[in-house]
C-alpha cells in the first residue's frame, strides 16, 4: 500500500489550501504511469475508488496533523463514486470535519466542478500498544 501512497503524494498539485481550520482542500493529477490504474482498466484506465478513498485519508491526515496522533481510519460510509476518473485529470478533493472534536470527515472529488465522489471517512485514535491477552491476567 505504501507505493499506492507514494503514488497518491506525488500526484498532488501543489499545496493544500485550508478554507477554514476544519476543512482543506488539494487538487490531484495521477499520470497514465501510476501505479493504481494497473490492470483498472486495460484500454480504459479509471481510478479505482480504493484509491479514491486513499486521497481522502492523505488529506484528513494533513487536517489531522494540526493535532494529536496518530489516528486509523475505522468506516468508511455513505460513499458515492458517480464520475469515472481518468489519468491526466485534475481532481479537486475537499475535506471537512463533521464537528469540532468528531473524528468524522466529509470527503468530495470533484472535476471540472462536477461532483466525482463523495464519502465520509471516520478515525479514532489508535492505541500506542497492543491490546493486552485476557489470558495473561
């Protein structure tokens, strides 16, 4: 996962803008090259929406850094994948928190203004340490 990650950092352009200090917003552009549109699809490559997904994790992760960590992402629902996306298109990703102290993160893609994906991301805080075995007490 981490060359998928890779792949999804060097595709941003430039810098993420923070509309307020609970939402942001980046613009991505994957080349034809990367590695996500492998074998999705041969001829008619579109981003996949595990991908999708990751985009919107990367940008929480920058909203989330201002803060205390580290955070795992726990659901993902109410998603909506309504617009193929094509390599070489500049997608803009907005994020926004759902409260002030909630861990739930309101994701769109959009294209051309056009509404491409939309998705609600919740974390919680990961623990430091493994959970204990009850049989060890």
């Amino acid at each position: 996962m981490n060359t998928i990650r890779d792949g999804i950092l060097a595709a941003r352009l430039g810098a993420a803008t923070w509309e307020t200090d609970q939402a942001i917003r980046q613009d991505f552009s994957f080349p034809p090259d990367f590695v996500g549109f492998a074998g999705h699809f041969p001829g008619e490559p579109i981003l996949p929406a595990v991908v999708q997904i990751g985009v919107g994790v990367v940008l929480v992760q920058t909203l989330l850094a201002k803060g205390t960590g580290p955070y795992r992402l726990k659901t993902v629902t109410r998603a909506k994948f309504l617009r193929k996306l094509k390599p070489g298109e500049t997608i803009t990703v907005r994020c926004a928190r759902r409260g002030p102290d909630g861990g739930a993160f309101d994701v769109a893609l959009t294209v051309d203004q056009q509404q491409a994906a939309a998705f609600t991301l919740t974390f919680s805080l990961a623990s430091t340490s493994e959970p204990s075995d009850p049989k060890d007490g």
